[in-house]
C-alpha cells in the first residue's frame, strides 16, 4: 500500500499540465503556471484541468481546489474565481463563462448566477446559444438559455453515455455498453433514433460539417476493436437521398470503405479542421490520425497535455512544448 500511494504522489505531477489553442498561440497551464508560449507567463493554478477558450479569453478549471483563473489572452492579466464543488467542464458563451460542477449538480454563469442539474452531470456542449448538459445516472439531458441564464428543457434518454457531442441539429450520446450512439433532436428536444458503431465505443468527435455529399462526418473511438470509425451524422431522409443520389453519379464511395486501426485500444478522438487524434489513456499514448493509418506522436502524456491546432498538433512533454504540423 505504502509503495502504492508513494507511486500515486510521484506521479501525479507528471500529470497536472494542460494545453489549448487559442486565437493568439497555445496555452499552457502547468506548475502553478498559464502561459502563452513565447509571449507571456503568469500564475496559475494547482491542479490544471479542462480549459475553455474565448476569443478573448481562457479559463482554466482545478477541480480539486474548486477554482477557475480567467486569463486575459492579449496581456496575461489572470482573476481567480472560486467555484462550487469539483468544476470538470467549462465552456464560453459568446463573452459568458459557464462552468459545471459536477458533485455541486450545478452549471454556474460566472458572474450571473446558477442552474440546478440533475444527479452526476458530466457532458457540457455549447450550441445555438444553447448549453447542453447530460446526466448520467438518471440519463438526463438539460437545455440551459445563456441570456436569461435559466433551464429551458429537460429530456430524458438512456442512462451512462460518456461522450457527447452537438452539430447544429443534433446530440450524439455514446454508449459503450450497447455499442451505441444515440440521437436527440435539439429541435424538438426528443430521442430521435440511435445507430450501432465499432463494438464499445467511447468518445465522439466532429471531424466534418456537412457538405453536399455527406452529413456532419462523426468520428468515433472504440478501444475494443482498436478503431476509430467514421459514420454520418443525423439527417432528414430527403438529404440522406439527396446526398446518396450525387455520391452515386460521381462514384463516391462515403469514407472509402477505411477505418483507422492502432496497436493499442484508443479511447479518445478530438478533431478539428480536418485533421484529428486518437488517445490511448491507460499508457498516455497519442496518435495522429488518417483515413489510411495511425502515426505515433508522443507516449506518456497527461489526459489534458495535448491539443489539436490550425496548423497540426501541440503537447508537453517532459516539461517542454512541442508542436508539429499534421497533414490531412
């Protein structure tokens, strides 16, 4: 037990570095440190978490201090703000903070009050000027108004996902268990039908707005089948004959009948402008990601210490950030 915990205490500051892009360069939160690399340095918090970026501004969560330091991009200039208990996700809408403290069962607006949420919130997505948040143990998904800051909708879908994601239409819950995503209609704020993927998927990415041929492109990461799969999202089913019928004057396939396969079980996917990743979480192992194979980029990283950018990738490792440009 004494080796256990002495195991846990070395290496748990390996682990507390987290990097986002922003507008103005990559941020990095670490050691008690925020900076954009090469431009400034400030103080940060203990225990960096998730990060949310504005345009103007970055917000980065400790959850186990309950606090949040609001960082101006252009000067550095940081405010603390304590939070309720254990904030996980953070989001900015438009010039609004919003911040979801899971054992508090609260979304906070920093600065303009708070919603009530059901048990175990854990999904946070910003749509439409809509907050989203999901539930897990009552599978709950809660419809939130930015301006006046109140509940909107409430619906109630099946229990235990562990990703969401939101297009302009759509929620896309996964379901590892059932090896499932299912659909809610922002719309009309009900289920909407549910779609097999893989075998135990469990993370969701947008890695495609729709375009003529194809609906929004999900990407998909199932660490049992050691894949991650590209599907279509939601569509009316005029569209999806719409976009079948020109795929099949020009002889499209959709994806190229070609899922990426990896060495080891990928549990993560994040994507963004064409490109994505793929992260292995039990051995910190990160992938770049292509229709035709997987690339490794870097072992050993932290759950928060990599970060896709315009140009390619960016991460830290053994105290250092690295940046490389990715293809597409």
């Amino acid at each position: 037990m004494k080796a256990l915990l002495l195991a846990l205490v070395v290496s748990a500051p390996l682990f507390a570095q987290s990097v986002a892009s922003t507008p103005r360069g990559v941020l990095v939160a670490h050691d008690k440190v925020i900076e954009l690399h090469g431009k400034w340095k400030t103080e940060g918090v203990s225990s960096p978490g998730a990060i949310a970026i504005s345009n103007t501004k970055a917000a980065v969560l400790d959850e186990i201090h309950d606090r949040v330091a609001i960082v101006d991009l252009a000067s550095g200039t940081t405010t603390f703000v304590n939070t309720r208990s254990t904030p996980i996700a953070a989001a900015f809408a438009n010039n609004n903070l919003l911040i979801l403290d899971r054992d508090a069962h609260m979304l906070e607006k920093i600065g303009g009050g708070s919603v009530e949420l059901a048990d175990d919130p854990e999904l946070l997505a910003v749509k439409n000027d809509r907050a989203y948040v999901y539930s897990r143990i009552d599978g709950v998904l809660q419809e939130i108004g930015i301006e006046p800051f109140a509940l909107l909708r409430t619906v109630r879908v099946t229990p235990f996902a562990t990703a969401m994601q939101c297009d302009a239409r759509s929620a896309y819950l996964v379901y590892p268990r059932d090896g499932r995503v299912r659909v809610v209609d922002l719309a009309k704020m009900q289920p909407a039908g549910e779609f097999r993927v893989g075998s135990v998927p469990t993370d969701i990415a947008i890695a495609g707005d729709p375009t003529a041929l194809t609906a929004t492109v999900l990407a998909v990461a199932d660490p049992s089948a050691k894949r991650v799969w590209l599907v279509e999202g939601s569509q009316s089913s005029f569209r999806a004959f719409t976009r079948g019928f020109l795929r099949g004057i020009i002889g499209l396939g959709l994806f190229g009948g070609k899922e990426t396969e990896f060495p080891t079980g990928v549990d993560r996917v994040v994507a963004r402008g064409g490109r994505s990743l793929a992260f292995d979480s039990s051995s910190g192992t990160l992938y770049a990601v292509t229709k035709d194979k997987a690339t490794v980029l870097a072992r050993g990283l932290g759950p928060h210490a990599f970060v896709l950018t315009p140009v390619g990738v960016a991460y830290w490792q053994n105290g250092m950030l690295v940046a490389e440009k990715l293809g597409q």
